[in-house]
C-alpha cells in the first residue's frame, strides 16, 4: 500500500529555517529599547544597562512626633508605593530599596538623565479629588486602589481603557454626597480636578444623572474618551494608586549609574546558552538518532520563537530572566526524552514505528503537562507576588514553559510523523539496539 505523502513536517522544518535566518539577519532583535515609549527590541535591566538613581529622603518636619516603629512601617509603606508605581510605568525591573532608616533609593534602567527619572517617576505628594470652586472632596486617605480596565463602560457600544478607583467606606460617603452636588451644576463646572502635588492630572466630568443620588459606589470608574492609550491610562491610575505617603519624601540626590555587569555579561549568558543549545542538540542526535534529530529541530524552532516573542513583548530583561530562558531549554529537552524513552519502549516491545511514536507521546502526556502545570503555577505566584529581578525571571519562565509545552509535544509529533515515512525502520535507527538492550 502506497504511504501518503505527510509535507507538515517539512513545512515546520522550512519555518525554522526561515525564522532562524531572519532572526540571525536582524541581530536577534536584541536592539535596546527606552521605555515609555518602546521600539523594537528588548527592554534590558538595570544590571546590564545602568540607568539612573534618585534618592528621597523622608522629611519628618511636619510629620509631628513619630516613633521609630512608625517611621520604619512608613518607609516600608512608601516604599511598596514607589515601587507599585514604577510597574505600572512598565519599570519592572527598577530596584526601590531602603537605606538607613529614613532614605529610599530608586534605580531605573534604560534612563540616562536622572532628570527624566524624576519626571517619569512622578511626584511623591498627596492626591487630591476637588471641585471646581478648589473644595477638596477626597484625599488618598480615603483611596484603597486604582487600576486599568477596558471594557463598555458608558454604554456607548464600543469599549476604551477607564480607570477603576476603589475608595473606603469613608470616602464613599463623602464622594456620594459631593458628586451629587457636582452634577447637579450647569455652568459648565460639574467636574472633579484630581491633582498631585498641587498639579492637575485628570478632570473628569460627573453626569447630571446623579444630580439626585450622587454616585454611591466602592469602585468609581474614570472615562478617559475613546482615543486614550492603555499607556495613559496605566499612568493615570498609577498616580492615583500611590495615594498619600505617610510622610513627604524630599529628593536629596540625582545620579547616572553604570552597568553592575553591562552587555559584555549579556554577551556571555548568550553564548553559554548558544553552545548548551549545541551540546544539547548533539547529544539528542547521538542518543536517539531520527528521535534526537526531530526533537533538534524542535528545539530549535523553540529557541527562535522564544527569542521573537521575548522582543516584540517588549519584556524587562535581567541575567535572572536570561537564567529563565535557559531553564527551560532544559525542560523543554527533559519532555522529550520522557516520550523518547515511552517510544523505545514500544518498539523493543515489537510495536511499529508509528504505533510506538503515537504511544509513546500518549503515555508521556500526562506526567509531562503534570511537571509543566506546577511550573508555571509556580512562575505565576512569582509573577503576582515578586518584585524586580524576580518578575523579569518568572514571565521568561512561564513563556518558555508554554512555547516549550507545544513545540516539544506539537512540533515534535509533526516531525517524527513525516520522518516515519522515509526513514529505515531498523530499531538502530532509533537508538534501539537489537535483541532489546539499549
């Protein structure tokens, strides 16, 4: 019987050929890029670019009589407001550590005028909610969050980016009694003037359909038109989100700070992974033969999709993310080698090459989506809860185990299943030696 002609394979093969060119011809898309506004290219951290460094100080003049424990929960408070700030801004990689009992020390990567820190970072001062005569209705006392969401909001039947503020109870009550006199106005002046720092940040304007009842609600959604940016809408609710610090901070000192490793380490990471990655694949070969040579070329597709996907995602990317992307060109390989063994298994049993292959990744299915799944669980906890370094790593990790999960289990199974049409059927050709022993 005449065997179909299966060309998926070879087409996966001619994509990681023409992907790897590319990828080669434009330097890996490793260009650095600035943020806000991002080009191509990765976003590399602050070990490996520098940046700049802003100091505060926490001016305790008008802070009254302040014990030592209310001093350090206050530092540690703005601290995690600082730092909440920056990644909004999308400056997840920027450290926010204490020094001493009252400084806070910022470092951002990928700005190289602290002055630009300064203004990127934003004020440090209370935010205020008042009305247009100046009366203020709410201050970031009476704040408990603000963030980005999309959706219909006003029922205009098509969906931009609002900000979502969530107030206590407190302040609740004092927004429903004093929207219900904002709206009510027809002068013009029925809006509310959010400031930082004495400076307007957003107004926006409160619907005569709560003349009567205010708007009484724990969440308050701010409409920003139907041409805002996610990016403006993110800064936005930054701002608001860092609330009011427990004390004023004063910015004592500006800096330029140089790479602690620099491109030359960034350099080294990449040829380590380089040379692993051949290594790796001459083993793959050596071992299981027409398996190794199918999960070689797999592997490879990986590493290129990986590296595409981290540059136009435009992720942060420190030695600690880098360590991520190696570990999973790891796992992805230890997913093979598990369905390797499975496949071996069956044809030392007497199965055919297609029936092995096809048990071989049906019996290794479960246990390696078991692996995976705890594994991105665990990336994902690290993303939610991390900071930093940490968060560059577990967004690397949780990438790399998903394209690993369909490259090493899809675009293996494509491969083999085209090869087992033209290659020998011997067991040797599958790193099988005969009589069953390996």
């Amino acid at each position: 019987m005449k065997k179909r002609y299966n060309p998926a394979g070879f087409i996966v093969i001619l994509l990681v050929i023409v992907l790897g060119t590319w990828t080669i011809f434009n330097g890996l898309n490793l260009g650095i890029a600035k943020l806000p506004n991002v080009q191509d290219g990765v976003v590399l951290g602050l070990d490996l670019v520098g940046g700049a460094e802003i100091t505060y100080e926490a001016d305790l003049e008008d802070a009254g009589d302040i014990s030592a424990e209310e001093l350090s929960e206050g530092m540690r408070s703005a601290q995690t407001m600082l730092r909440q700030r920056l990644t909004t801004l999308g400056y997840t990689e920027a450290d926010v550590y204490l020094s001493g009992d009252d400084r806070i020390v910022v470092a951002i990567p990928n700005i190289d005028n602290p002055e630009e820190a300064v203004q990127m970072l934003g004020s440090t001062a209370e935010v205020t909610f008042s009305d247009a005569d100046g009366n203020v209705i709410l201050t970031g006392d009476d704040l408990t969050g603000a963030s980005v969401a999309y959706g219909d909001i006003d029922q205009s039947g098509f969906n931009q980016y609002y900000v979502d503020v969530a107030l206590s109870s407190e302040g609740q009550a004092k927004f429903t009694e004093a929207t219900k006199e904002v709206a009510s106005r027809t002068d013009g002046s029925n809006y509310i003037s959010i400031s930082m720092d004495d400076q307007v940040i957003s107004s926006p304007y409160v619907s005569s359909e709560y003349a009567a009842t205010g708007i009484n609600s724990e969440h308050v959604s701010i409409t920003l038109g139907s041409n805002a940016t996610q990016e403006y809408a993110s800064q936005l609710a930054g701002l608001i989100a860092s609330g009011q610090l427990p004390f004023s901070l004063t910015n004592i000192q500006l800096d330029s700070v140089s790479a602690t490793l620099g491109l030359q380490a960034l350099n080294t990471s990449i040829q380590a992974a380089i040379i692993g990655l051949i290594l790796i694949i001459l083993f793959m070969v050596f071992y299981y033969r027409v398996l190794g040579l199918a999960s070689a070329i797999s592997l490879i597709f990986f590493a290129v999709v990986f590296v595409n996907v981290i540059s136009f995602s435009h992720l942060n990317l420190t030695l600690a993310g880098i360590a991520g992307i190696i570990l999973t060109l790891g796992m992805a390989v230890d997913a093979n080698v598990i369905i390797f063994e499975r496949i071996k298994e069956e044809l030392q049993a007497g199965r055919t090459v297609r029936v092995a292959m096809d048990a071989g990744f049906k019996n290794a299915f479960s246990a390696i989506l078991d692996s995976n799944i705890t594994t991105c669980i665990a990336a994902c906890c690290l993303w939610w809860q991390g900071t930093g370094t940490i968060v560059g790593f577990a967004k690397t990790l949780l990438i790399g185990v998903i394209l690993s999960m369909f490259t090493m289990i899809v675009i293996t199974r494509v491969i083999l299943r085209t090869f087992s049409n033209r290659t020998p059927k011997s067991l040797a050709a599958y790193g099988v030696k005969k009589g069953g022993a390996e």
